[in-house]
C-alpha cells in the first residue's frame, strides 16, 4: 500500500468495484469500447422492447470478458483515453465481468499498417528512453487502476503489432522489423505488468496481438528468437475478409501456435456482418467481399458464423473469441470518416429495429459449445 500511495497519493476515492477473478474458458468476449461515447450521442439499446444497460445485458448473456482499447492522449477524441476507460472497466466489474485492457500505445488506432507513437514521445531519439517511456506510462497507469480497486484481468501489450511498434508519425515502415528495438520495447511492457502484478498483488495474464492466423507463426517465432517469452496469450484478429484461413481450417492455425509456443490462444477480435444495409452516412467496413459462402449477411447467418468459428478455437485448444465491436451502433457520433457508425451492420443490434438486441447474442452461451478434455 505505501508504494501504491507514494506512486498515485493516498486520497479518498469512489466505492470499489466487486472483487473480479481471473475469467475461465471458454472466453466469450466483446469489445465495447465505443459504448459511453455512443450513449453520450444519444444511442440506446433494447431487448425484448426494454432499454437496458449494455454492459449488464451482455453479463446476462454470458460474455466473461471485455475489452477495452486505450490511447494515450487522444487529440480527435474525448473516449479512450485515461478517465473514460476507467470508466468503462467500473461499469464492466460492476456487471461482474472481468477485462482485457489493451493498450495501443498512440493516440490513434495501432494496427497491422499503422504503429505510431504518441506525441508525448515523438521527440525520444533513444530506443532506451522510448522503452522506459513504455514500462512507465504502463506500469503507472496500472497503478492508478490499482488505487480505485478497478485493474484489470488482463492487459494486452500493443495492438494488432503486425509491424514495429512505436514509429515515428513521418517515418513509418511496414515492411521490415527491428527486432532488438521491437523486443526491447515490447518486453518493457510486459515487465510494467510483472511489476504492477508483484506491487498490487494480484494475478494479470498479458496478450500480444497480431492480425490474421497466416501472420503470426513467423511473427511469434521470431519474437522468440529475439527473446520476447514472458507473456501468457497469444491473441489473434481473425476477418475472413483479409484472412487466407477458412473458417474451417482456423484450427490449425490454432493448434500450430498453441504447440510451438506452449502458449494459450485466443481470438481477441472477429465480426460478420448481419446486414448488407447501411443505416447511416458512414460507409460499412464490411460489406458484401466480407461475406463467406454458407454463411449470408442475416441475424441467423452472424450467429451461425460466430457459432463455428468459436468451436473451430475451442476444438484446437484455443480459449475463446471475442467479438469486436457488438455495441458500435449509428448515432450522432462522428469519426474522421464521418457521422454514424461504420460497423452498424455488424454490431449484435439491428438499426432497423431500434437496436433490438439480435440472435448472435447466443454466442456468447458456453452451452452451445463442445470444450475437449486436453
């Protein structure tokens, strides 16, 4: 307790959130981290013609795990950063649902193409400064977590990492890694979360995240070689629509990471759209060429998707899914890319319906699934 006072100050705070464990398989997970910004807009959900409260109905239908994304200082945003996470793990461990804390390390979206660092750190020259820039704003942002009783299950270090991390804004390369500087950064990280784990007493499992099954073999293979071992799961974006894996060859991709790194395995994102219609002025990001034969753009046709593809990860050994971004419904909401939302087709409410909660809902039921005895 003195460490944690000498690092955030010991000052009287809000009640704690109930005491939440460490989630068990299988993982039946969602993103919701656009919820208090789409509410804030005016967005509302429904099921069986109530209002409800979304991190409560998802509770009730069996999700186990939320993840919420973080920025450092988001500049086109309120959301997302610091306080509205906070805000957001509160309301997820008050429904009693444990989280995964994924931090991008930039002010905007970390992804396969796009690893820039925050402007906070845009004049650091020395990849050793940059690291310890990395472990501090990790490890303290855990601690002031850790104050309010609200740390999290599980952090993810980096988002989508596909490329080296950190780049600066003008300079980005896409092509080829690092690896030293990668590993030096990456395992600063991970040791931020070893640290708050050993200060705040408690058990947090880290992720690192790569887009796409096809990606990762090489990927984790060489994060080994140069010496990042120290982390619990690996977490996959599995999009059909820019993925070369099938839905039903998924699991061996799953099973090839699973034993050649004696890691646990989890899809930390995946959607399918429920609809070809678009609500709003914002364009869908998946459309018909995210659409897989077998499986059409209906409520009946998401869940069947998410259905297979669940029991794909949990036949090979893999813990669970979690679906990315079931609550981003259309609003009055803006992106740089326009007003609305674009992923209302591929949420779990349907828009033509005032957000009526839809079937994919039955995803997140354990008892649909068959888990094999390892």
């Amino acid at each position: 307790m003195l460490l944690l006072c000498l690092i955030t100050g010991c000052k009287p705070e809000k009640p704690a959130s109930k005491s939440i464990t460490q989630p068990v398989a299988p993982i039946l997970g969602a993103d919701l981290s656009y919820i208090n910004e789409i509410e804030d807009c005016g967005a509302y959900y429904l099921a069986k013609g109530d209002t409800i409260d979304p991190y409560a109905y998802f509770a009730e239908r069996g999700a186990n795990l939320i993840r919420l994304r973080l920025w450092h200082s988001p500049q086109h945003s309120p959301y997302s950063n610091f306080e509205d996470v906070r805000k957001s793990i509160r309301r997820a461990h008050d429904a009693g649902v444990a989280v995964l804390l994924d931090f991008h390390y930039s002010d905007f979206w970390a992804d396969p193409h796009k690893q820039v660092r925050p402007k906070a750190w845009a004049g650091i020259t020395d990849d050793q400064i940059l690291a310890d820039s990395v472990y501090q704003y990790t490890f303290k942002t855990l601690a002031k977590l850790a104050k309010d009783d609200l740390l999290p299950q599980w952090v993810q270090v980096g988002n989508e990492t596909n490329i080296e991390i950190l780049q600066p804004l003008d300079t980005v390369i896409t092509d080829t890694i690092n690896w030293s500087r990668n590993a030096l950064l990456l395992n600063n990280g991970l040791k931020a979360v070893h640290d708050a784990e050993d200060a705040f007493l408690t058990k947090i499992k880290t992720v690192l995240h790569i887009a796409q099954p096809e990606n990762a073999l090489n990927w984790f293979r060489k994060a080994e070689e140069n010496g990042v071992i120290d982390y619990d799961i690996i977490g996959l974006s599995y999009y059909s629509k820019w993925s070369t894996y099938p839905v039903e060859k998924l699991s061996i991709a799953i099973d090839s990471l699973k034993t050649s790194f004696n890691k646990d395995v989890v899809v930390v994102e995946t959607a399918y759209p429920h609809s070809l219609y678009n609500t709003d002025a914002a364009g869908n990001i998946l459309g018909e060429d995210a659409l897989i034969q077998g499986y059409p753009a209906t409520p009946e046709g998401q869940k069947k998707y998410l259905l297979q593809l669940t029991q794909q990860v949990l036949s090979a050994g893999g813990l669970g899914v979690i679906y990315w971004e079931p609550a981003w419904v259309t609003s009055s909401c803006s992106t740089p890319w326009g007003t609305g939302s674009h992923w209302d087709n591929s949420t779990f409410f349907d828009a033509s319906n005032v957000n009526s909660a839809l079937p994919a809902f039955e995803f997140l039921n354990a008892e649909n699934y068959t888990v094999p005895k390892l």
